[in-house]
C-alpha cells in the first residue's frame, strides 16, 4: 500500500514528470546518428547545445567556429567547460587550426581567462599557446590583466608562459609594457603570482625574443636577483637557472 501510494505521489509530481520527460529525450536523441551540419545547428538551441558540444569533432568553416566560441561567451558554466575543451582540441590540430586564426577569436579566448571556472580557463592558455598571431595574443592579455583581479591575473600569465614557452615570436615592440607588468606582478603577495612571473622572466632571458637594449636587460637582470631571493621556495626554483 505505501510502495502504491508513493508511486502515485510521483506520478503527479510536477518535477518528476519534467525529468522523466528529460530523460526520455536524452535517451532518444543519444540513439540516433546526427550529421554535422545538423549538430553546428543545434548549437543554437539552448536545450541541445551539450548534446552538440559533445558529438563535434570537427570544424568546416570559420563561422561554424565562431559558433563554437560563441559557446564560451553563455551563462552555463557547463557549456562554456564543454566548449572549452571541444576548442582546445581543435586549434591544436593543424587541420582545424585556421578557422580559429582571427582576431574575433583572439578576442574571444583572452576574455575567457577571466571566467569563474578553472578549467574553461586552463584550456584556454592552452588554445592560445597554440594560434599563429601569438603577438596579438600576448597585447591582448597584457591589456586586461592590468585591470582584474588575482585569479584572473593568474591564468592571464600562465596564458603568457604558456605562449612564451614553445614559441620564439619577437615581441621587441611589446617588450617594455611587458616589462613593466612583470615588475608589478613580481610584488605580488600571492606566491603563485610571483612563481608565474619568475617562469615568463627566465623564459624571456632564455629566449631573448627582442631587440637587445642595455635599459631592458637591466630591469632583466633586477627581476631575477629579486625572484632569487624571493621568500617562497617554488618562486625561487621557478627563475633558477638549473631547471
């Protein structure tokens, strides 16, 4: 009798009808085979763009791309984690990377380094390392670390260690606004800001990707006796010089 009644009870509720009806739409649409032009299309349905970012695995063309990225721009943070991953992937892949190669995406993927979740965040360092116009990209994130907060701060010079790591691009004539950011970050009271920072200094020492100039070599060299000497032992062994 008691089984009867609580089945009852769920049968006339609301919520548990509206999630039956969920689950059997979900178990449907999982059954059948959709084409690509019919997923790209579903990424303008709210209901139905996971179900999209799930089953992409390509790009044909520019615009669908952009559709991709707009995807990092809504209020779910599930979908801008999904998408996140889907364009990583894909401007990874040599095949792909070219529909992303615009300034409009550049826009796009600098401005997710200030999202609220870490891992859209992450994975978009790791889309950025791998664009073509890495001096664009490197201006870009300059601009909006000046004005956010620590977290953001933090993935925004993890996205410049990243791009300077695996890549020898000149940024001579970004180099002083560079400079300066890093002379402000290294002051920071956030050890993991100060450990990103010695990172990207003993890169740019490394790789010497600008124009020599006795001014810049010397603030060079200030910022790495500081981080040396700096109080926390992964800010030190970031910068030293055996690693």
């Amino acid at each position: 009798m008691y089984n009867n009644s609580f089945k009852n009870n769920i049968k006339n509720n609301p919520v548990f009808n509206d999630l039956a009806i969920k689950t059997e739409s979900a178990y449907n649409l999982n059954n059948q085979d959709f084409d690509y032009e019919k997923l790209i299309e579903f990424l303008d349905s709210e209901n139905l763009r996971h179900f999209a970012l799930l089953n992409i695995e390509k790009v044909k063309n520019q615009e669908d791309a952009q559709k991709l990225l707009f995807c990092l721009t809504q209020d779910d943070s599930r979908v801008r984690e999904l998408s996140s991953f889907l364009i990583k992937d894909l401007i990874i892949d040599l095949k792909y990377r070219h529909f992303f190669n615009y300034e409009s995406s550049i826009d796009i993927l600098v401005n997710s380094l200030k999202d609220s979740n870490p891992k859209v965040c992450k994975n978009v360092t790791l889309a950025l390392q791998h664009l073509d116009n890495k001096l664009t990209s490197i201006k870009k994130i300059v601009k909006i670390i000046k004005t956010n907060n620590q977290t953001t701060i933090y993935w925004c010079l993890h996205a410049l260690e990243n791009i300077l790591l695996l890549n020898n691009c000149d940024i001579s004539s970004i180099i002083e606004n560079l400079i300066q950011l890093i002379s402000e970050t290294s002051e920071s009271r956030e050890y993991q800001i100060r450990e990103k920072t010695a990172f990207i200094v003993k890169n740019i020492n490394q790789k010497r990707m600008f124009k020599k100039s006795s001014y810049i070599i010397d603030v060079l060299s200030k910022l790495t006796q500081k981080l040396l000497s700096d109080e926390n032992f992964y800010v030190r062994n970031a910068i030293s010089f055996t690693n």
